[in-house]
C-alpha cells in the first residue's frame, strides 16, 4: 500500500485516524544502528509499525523490528515519544493516519538482515553514515535524539 507522509504541511489532508505504533532504534556492540529502506516511500527509516490489539507497545517493537529486518531484539529503553498533531500519513486506501509513536532503544539478540515486503534494503550505518541517508524528517528527529542521548519533551 502507498504511503504519503506530510509533516507541518498547510495542504496536507485531515486526520482521520489515530493508531499507537512502535519504532525502534536498534544498535550492535559496535555502536551502529539498523536501518531499513521502505518500499512505500524509498526512504531509510527505522523499523516499526502499528501496533496490534493484544500486545504491549514494547511487543509490537520487538515484533516490528524481527518482521522488517530478520532480527530478534532486547528493549533497553525508550529514545522518545512522538505526538505531532502536524505529521499525518496518507494511505491510499483514504486513511490519514494521525502520528502516535513511542520510539525504543534496543539491542540485536538474534537474528539476520533479512528485507520483508516493507522494505528493500537493511543495513548496518555508523552513525556519522546516517546524515547522508535519504530519511524523513520525523525519523531523523528520533535518530538525532538517540544521537544526543536527549529524550525530547513530549508534544
């Protein structure tokens, strides 16, 4: 399915839903993070996804995380949560998903790169390699945020 992601966009459409979701930062013993290449979009991102009933936000990361990238992980924290009433995703099937993310630290525990049908590329960065990466705002936000070491204010 198609996905078209505005963030403080005069012309984006209106919010017709609102659906806890779970990302999650993962980094190795190195110091390197997992990324993914979304199919729907083209951009780097980090894995996650919509949460389903019957599971906690931090099983939805780890089942996210295993699903998008072929890795088993541990939670070992939380690098953020993300509420901005301004960044909606547009599906084509007419949902305008309204953003609602807790964003986890984690570490592998198993596991391999595997790509999924959500995504065309996984890899390994250093996080000096990120900057280069084609990344949406939002995700760059909590890849800047784990970065820094800073969990931001809620909004």
């Amino acid at each position: 399915m198609a996905r078209r992601d505005y963030e403080d966009d005069p012309n984006a459409p209106a919010a017709n839903s609102l659906v806890p979701a779970a990302s999650t930062v993962v980094v190795d013993d190195s110091g390197r993070i997992l990324l993914q290449r979304r199919s729907d979009n083209g951009m780097w991102a980090l894995p996650g996804g919509a949460m389903n009933i019957g599971e906690s936000l931090p099983d939805c990361a780890v089942r996210e995380t295993r699903e998008e990238t072929g890795y088993d992980v541990e939670i070992t924290g939380i690098v953020g949560t993300y509420t901005n009433p301004r960044h909606v995703f547009a599906y084509d099937d007419g949902e305008v998903r309204q953003e609602f993310s807790i964003c986890f630290l984690a570490r592998p525990v198993a596991g391999q790169l595997a790509v999924s049908e959500e995504s065309t590329d996984v890899r390994w960065f250093r996080p000096g390699e990120v900057d280069a990466l084609p990344m949406l705002p939002s995700i760059r936000k909590r890849v800047n945020d784990w970065r820094d070491g800073k969990m931001p204010a809620a909004r």
